[in-house]
C-alpha cells in the first residue's frame, strides 16, 4: 500500500482495485501513518523518499566524484570521455 501512495494513488483507485471498501482504505493508511510515525501521505512519501533514496543520491554523488562506480548504475566516467555509439 505504501508504493501505492508513492506512486500518488487514491483511495477509489486502491478500493477498486482491491475490492474493499474506502473505511478499509483509510483504515489501513493510518496503521502504516502510526508505524511509520507520520500523520499523511505527503509525509509519507518523504519519509519513504528520505530514508530509502536520498541516502543514495548523496553515496552516489560521494561515488562519481572519487570515480567509483554509482549504485544502480553504470562506472562513473569523466566528463569529457566519450562511450561508443550504440549499433
């Protein structure tokens, strides 16, 4: 439920989907809100984006200036070096 969110679902979309009822839905959203410690959706996707991707961003960029290679990605490359075109 909490990609859902992230992705900017609604209620009506998720209770289509899953066959219940909006109660159920909101039900449901404040138990994650309480576990997670938060009191919406915009908070809860920048509790998701914060504690999940920013930390990476920021190793990443750590990464390509020290010419390491960057997580989920390819080595980093100088920025004047040129890659082969594709065929």
């Amino acid at each position: 439920m909490t990609q859902w969110v992230v992705k900017g679902g609604s209620t009506a979309e998720l209770t289509k989907a899953l066959g219940v009822s909006p109660a159920t839905i909101q039900q449901h959203l404040k138990s994650i809100f309480e576990k997670v410690g938060v009191s919406s959706r915009g908070e809860l996707v920048a509790k998701v984006y914060f504690d999940c991707y920013d930390l990476r961003t920021r190793d990443n960029r750590i990464r390509i200036r020290d010419e390491r290679s960057i997580r989920g990605g390819p080595k980093a490359r100088n920025v004047g070096e040129r890659t082969a075109p594709l065929q």
